[in-house]
C-alpha cells in the first residue's frame, strides 16, 4: 500500500469523481476525510459505506470561514495533511446572455475560488513538513472553451493557471501541484442528456466511450505517490482522445 496512514482530504466526494478518488485512497491505506458543502447525513452513509479510516466534514469550501473550521478540525483531529484533492465542482449550462451574476458568483466560487479557501489552510503546514501533495480537478474545457459553459470554462481555465502558478512558488518547499482535466467522465453530470445524446457524445471521442470516475481516482494515486517526484505544474488530460 504506497499511501498507507497518509491524510488525504477530498473535497465534494460524496459522490462521482470525488467518492471514487477517496474510494482509491482507502484502498491504498490512506486515512480520507471526504466533504460536501450541506448534507451530513448523506455524508454519514458514505462514510459508512466507504467503511474504516474514511471520516467525513460538512462544510462548503465556497465559504472560507466554513473552510478554515474545517480543516482546523482535521488538524486536531489527524495532526497533518498529506494530500488535498480540490475536487469540489458545479456546472452551468445554458446561454451566457442569460446567466445572471448570482450563478456566475456560484460556479467561480465555487469551483475556483474554494481552492484559494483549501489550499490556504494546507500550505503553512506543507511548507513547515518539507513535503505534500496537492491535486487539483479540471477539465477540458478549461483548456479550450465550452459553448453555453462560459463560467464553467472561465473557472476550469483559472484552476489550470493557479496549478502551474502555485506549483511554481511551492516547489522549493517540496511540495507538488498538478491537476486533472477530465474529459467527459460517466457520472451524474451528465444526467441530463438523453441517451441519444449520450451515444452521439460519445461517438465524437477517438476511444468511443465516457471515462469513468474510476480512471481519474487511479491517475489521483499517481499524483499523489513517489513514483510522481519529478512532476509538478502540469494539467495532465484524461479525456480518451477527444482533444
């Protein structure tokens, strides 16, 4: 088990991407706090569920005084933090001429500006330590722009930049950033498309097929293990081709 008893923090994995990466983690004898911003009893069944060394905390990262009390109770809690994964995210469809500013607000705070509020709480400790890991969730449309996903693909594109930024100030401290920019992963955000959707979709990737959680959450323990001690500041894609 290449992480054994490290503490990995994976923000929103109550479900999808992120419920697959803790899942990951605790098979490699990671001790995981999963989060999610509002439902502590949904957050108890997954712990649950995920079974010993997973603990969960309710706060929404989008708010930085809710973030901070989260991690200062991880801190007394576990008394270090190995590993944060920022995967935390929400998606907007639809015209940008439509979109009015409490949505936008919503998807930059929450999907760029809770990484400022995690990543904050993590350094002075990673520094101190001399070590760490930080890996960030994006996407492809961060990369190259989605039509009717302005705010997503502004909030994707700002999590690339603050990787490669971040990993540049850091690296001397012995920590490493690096993020994922997924493709189009089979999980509940794309619920709604219709199955012809689905199928014309992933028609257009070169592998014909959606991702699944599961591949992003093994790229993850890449990241995150030794085996990655050359690599940081990278936006790796994991989109099966498409771009």
């Amino acid at each position: 088990m290449i992480l054994k008893d490290k503490v990995v923090v994976v923000t929103g994995s109550s479900r999808g991407i992120g419920y697959a990466i803790a899942k990951k983690f605790l098979s490699e004898g990671a001790i995981v706090i999963i989060n999610n911003s509002t439902d502590s009893e949904i957050l108890e069944d997954v712990t649950r569920d995920l079974g010993p060394n997973c603990y969960g905390v309710t706060a929404d990262v989008s708010n930085f005084e809710e973030t901070k009390r989260m991690f200062e109770e991880i801190y007394n809690d576990f008394g270090n933090i190995d590993v944060l994964v920022n995967n935390a995210g929400i998606s907007h469809i639809g015209l940008f001429q439509d979109m009015d500013l409490e949505d936008w607000n919503k998807i930059i705070n929450t999907n760029l500006s809770s990484m400022f509020n995690t990543t904050k709480q993590v350094i002075p400790n990673m520094v101190n330590n001399k070590t760490g890991k930080i890996i960030n969730i994006s996407s492809i449309w961060g990369n190259v722009g989605a039509s009717c996903e302005v705010a997503y693909s502004a909030s994707k594109g700002g999590v690339n930049s603050f990787t490669k930024a971040l990993a540049k100030e850091i690296a001397p401290s012995g920590i490493y950033v690096n993020a994922i920019a997924c493709g189009v992963i089979n999980t509940e955000m794309n619920n709604h498309l219709s199955e012809k959707d689905k199928l014309d979709l992933a028609g257009d990737i070169p592998m014909s097929r959606f991702g699944e959680a599961t591949e992003v959450a093994n790229l993850c323990i890449y990241l995150a293990s030794s085996d990655s001690s050359y690599l940081t500041g990278q936006v790796i894609t994991l989109d099966g081709g498409i771009l």
